[in-house]
C-alpha cells in the first residue's frame, strides 16, 4: 500500500492543506482564504475560528481530491503564519479577541514601555536574538490582556491559553477542550520574545517583564515528534500529527537549506530569508534575526541569521484589493512588461512599518521619483522592485554578517512564477536565482518533519535527494547600472522615516 504524508499550511492570507508522495511530490492541494480584518490603520486581525473551519475543511478537501482516506496518511505536520497570538479559554475552546496578525503595529507602546526599562530596541536580543519590535507575540499577548476585559484575572486564574498558529490548530486538532495537546515548537516560540534561545525554555523573567503568565505558554518540543493524534472524527482521524515548523523555517527545510551557508528566499505576503548557522547562534550586528532553524527529535537545535521584510507579496493584493489596479494578481507581470523601466519611480511599502534590517515602527509606505511621465506600467514596476531591493537589502546585511557573501540564492513561494521579478532578482543581487521544481516548500518542509519521526523517510538524505532544479536565473545587469538604481532604492526609503510618533 502506498502511503502519503499531509501538510496543513496555515499562512496569511489562506490555510491549505497538501498531501505528498514519498518522492517528495505534490498529490494533491486544497486551499481557502479567510477575511483580513482591519479595525483601524495599522491593525491586522484574523478571526481564528473561521481559520479553525477552513483547517478541517481543506483536510477533508485535499484528501477527497487525491481520493485517499485518513488510513492513506502515516503523519501531518503543521507549518503556519508565525508570531500571531491567538489567546482562548482553555474550558471552552473560545478566543477571547481575534487573532492579532505579525503585520499588526498596535503594540508600538508596550514595546516602547519595555525599552523604557533599560536597555533599548535590544534589551532581549542576547537572549531572544530579536529586538523588541511590534512584530513579535510577547507584547501582542500582553495587548490583549491590557485590553479584553476580565482577560488579565482569567489568566492568572489559569483558564486562558495563548498559541501561535500552529499552537491553535495542534490544540483543535487532538480534541480541543476534550484533551487537546497544548504544544508549540522551537521554531515557533523563537517568535514570541518569551524564548531563550539558548535552553528552548520560555524566559521568566522576560515573561514578568511583559507580565504575561507562564501558566498560557504552550510546552516547547521539537519541531519533529509525535505530538498527538487527530481526535475530531474528521478526514485525518487518528493520525498522528508528528511535526510543527513556523513556515519560513518549513520553507528552508523544504529547500534542503541542511548544511550551514545555505540560504532561501520566500516570496510571501512578506518576504523571509533564512541562512543556515548550524549548530551555532549568530548573532546579527545588522539588523537580522537569529532564529531557530529546526530542531529535530533530540537532535541538538540548528540556528537561522533571518532577514524578515513585511510587504512584498502583499503589495500586489493591495495594488488589486485597494486600488483596484489589476483584476488578479499574475496580471501585475504584463502590466509591468509593457514599460522597459520603473521610470524614476519607486514604491517602498512600509505598511508596517519597516521590518529588517532598518526595524523603524515610524515608517509609513511612499511612492517618490513621480513626474508626469509616470504610468501604470512603471508602478506596476516599481511594486514588483521592492520585493527585490528589500532583498537585496536582507541578502547585504547576511553577507556583513556572515563574511561570506552568498553565491546564488534558492527561492519560492507564489511570486517565484513571475519571470520578470526573478530576473530582476538576479539583475539586483548580481547572483544566479534558482528556483525548485516543487516550490510549495513550506508544506513541503512540515511533511518532511512530520515524515522523519514515523520513519517514513529515513534522514536528511532523503530530503536532499527530493530536491531538483526547475529554473536558473543568471544576473544581467551591469555593475554602475545596478548600483545606481539601488542608491535611488535606498534613498526612499529614507524617505518612510519618522512618519509616526
Ligand atoms: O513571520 C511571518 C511569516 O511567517 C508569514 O508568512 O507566508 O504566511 O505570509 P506568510
């Protein structure tokens, strides 16, 4: 009988679920968006009961689809949109507040109150490896404490939970107030500002600091074991669920990002890249993130250097969903070939402020360089450029600190179809990109985790051996060419400063 490994992906703007063959292929997909909720400008809020919904519905719709049953499927892992705090009653099951999202910036208080304490933007950084930016699930925790009331005694009093993503859907899945596994990874708790990187072990005194009470925080295990089993008489009842990866760290498991120096980037709602350290932490003197990679089984932990850039993929939604620019986003290729230039115009989104390397929560998007020539072409152009100079920005800041600059760059996700930016991609890092035959790698990674403990593949050669080469890009661009064009990138973006107080 053959067997399969599923895949929940719960990410941003969708959740999926994916079945893979042992090859490491793609059997089946099933997909469903949920609302993006905007109470107020810079606001991002998930309702993660209807994400709970769309969890079980894909289940069942990837595995009608590939016309399998649950006893088809020997694991699932689960990857997942990281740093978004859902905090719910642990006796009901119910969330207290929507799920406020990584994009979110209403913590930009709290966090200047924590920096207030001593030490600034990195008063947790040699511990955490993160600077206090509102990105993190720390000070959304304590947000939603401050604020839902009667939410601050019912945690003291032990009835609330708090998961990221992958915590909620883990919860749900074994059976929710019946028993669920109240569990995350290390992956996944890296993300929080609560972790020490160092023991996985969640921080007391950072916790005290944001006063969030360590009776919420969800047990660290690795980010391959079994963890529970499907207890909802759903599609996958009773099978195990054996691996949790935060989605970029999945994508770079999926890449076979294994040995140290080897990087992808993920083209996202934002963008991700990741760069392998191994065994050892290092810490960024430009503005990255030092993360945990993956920690398999009783492996010892292996380290990521992070550049994380907020809007790139979410730029071109924003073009179609608010401008009403293009009808569907692949449209954004044709109207951006149509013009041989941006025309002088660039488009730096800093819808949320600016993530690495700059962390600047003041920042608040511009378009410069507009004259009357400016078209629709050339800002179609110019949002496709931003993905690749906030790139080349994170892949600048990574060779600093690693002191060996990268010599091609894998990449995937949805916008690696788009022929134009991956040109472009290349052109700007004056290095080949190279794109995988199976670019859902973020899925891809969970299986493989989740793969890995039942056996179902032996090691990291399997996943090595799955990995092959779709297309190469080989930079085009001369050197005066693209140095000028990437000064005039780095000046709007300092333009972006000092918008808000
Ligand atoms: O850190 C945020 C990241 O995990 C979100 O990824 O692909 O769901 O936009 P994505």
């Amino acid at each position: 009988m053959t067997s399969y490994v599923a895949a929940i992906d719960q990410g941003t703007t969708s959740t999926r679920c994916m079945i893979f063959s042992h090859a490491g292929e793609v059997v089946a997909v099933d997909q469903m968006e949920h609302e993006q909720i905007f109470p107020k400008a810079g606001w991002v809020e998930h309702d993660p009961e209807e994400i709970w919904r769309n969890t079980r519905e894909v289940a069942a719709g990837a595995l009608a689809k590939a016309d399998l049953s649950a006893s088809d499927v020997v694991a699932v892992g689960i990857t997942n949109q990281r740093e978004t705090a859902v905090v719910w009653d642990r006796s009901t099951g119910k969330p207290v507040y929507n799920a406020i999202v990584w994009q979110d910036t209403r913590t930009d208080r709290i966090c200047a109150e924590l920096e207030a304490l001593g030490g600034g933007q990195d008063r947790y950084k040699d511990k955490t490896g993160l600077p206090l930016a509102t990105y993190f699930s720390g000070p959304k925790i304590r947000w939603i404490l401050d604020n839902v009331e009667g939410a601050r005694e019912r945690a003291e009093a032990g009835e609330l939970l708090f998961g990221n993503m992958d915590t909620w859907v883990l919860w749900n899945m074994t059976g929710g107030p019946q028993g669920g596994v109240h569990v995350t990874d290390p992956t996944n708790a890296s993300r929080t500002l609560l972790m020490d990187l160092s023991t996985l072990e969640w921080d007391e005194s950072i916790a005290a600091d944001m006063k969030v009470p360590l009776s919420m925080l969800p047990t660290i295990k690795s980010s391959s074991e079994e963890y529970g089993r499907v207890r909802e008489r759903g599609a996958l009842a009773g099978v195990p669920i054996a691996g949790i990866l935060g989605d970029q760290q999945a994508a770079t498991f999926g890449q076979a990002c294994l040995s140290p120096g080897e990087a992808k980037n993920t083209y996202g709602t934002g963008n991700f890249v990741l760069l392998n350290t191994g065994t050892e932490k290092v810490m960024s003197q430009n503005g990255l993130l030092t993360t945990v990679c993956y920690k398999i089984g009783s492996n010892d932990p292996v380290y990521a250097l992070e550049g994380s850039i907020a809007v790139t993929g979410s730029l071109v939604q924003w073009l179609r969903d608010n401008l009403g620019m293009i009808a569907s986003a692949p449209e954004i290729e044709g109207m951006a070939a149509a013009v041989d230039d941006n025309g002088g115009c660039y488009f730096v989104p800093a819808f949320s402020g600016l993530f690495a390397p700059y962390w600047r929560s003041d920042a608040r998007g511009a378009i410069v360089g507009l004259t009357r020539y400016v078209n629709k072409g050339h800002l179609a152009r110019a949002v496709l450029e931003a993905t690749a100079f906030q790139s080349r920005e994170v892949i600048d800041a990574m060779n600093a600190d690693s002191g060996v600059p990268l010599k091609s760059l894998k990449v995937d996700g949805g916008m690696v179809v788009n022929e134009l930016l991956m040109q472009f991609q290349a052109d700007i890092l004056g290095v080949p990109v190279i794109r995988p035959v199976v670019a859902e790698t973020t899925a891809l990674g969970a299986a493989y985790a989740a793969g890995l403990a039942v056996g179902f593949w032996a090691g990291e050669d399997d996943i090595r051996n799955n990995w092959a080469k779709d297309k190469e890009w080989t930079p085009s661009m001369d050197d005066a060419a693209r140095e000028k064009t990437f000064g005039l990138w780095k000046k709007a973006v300092t333009r972006t400063f000092d918008w808000v107080e």
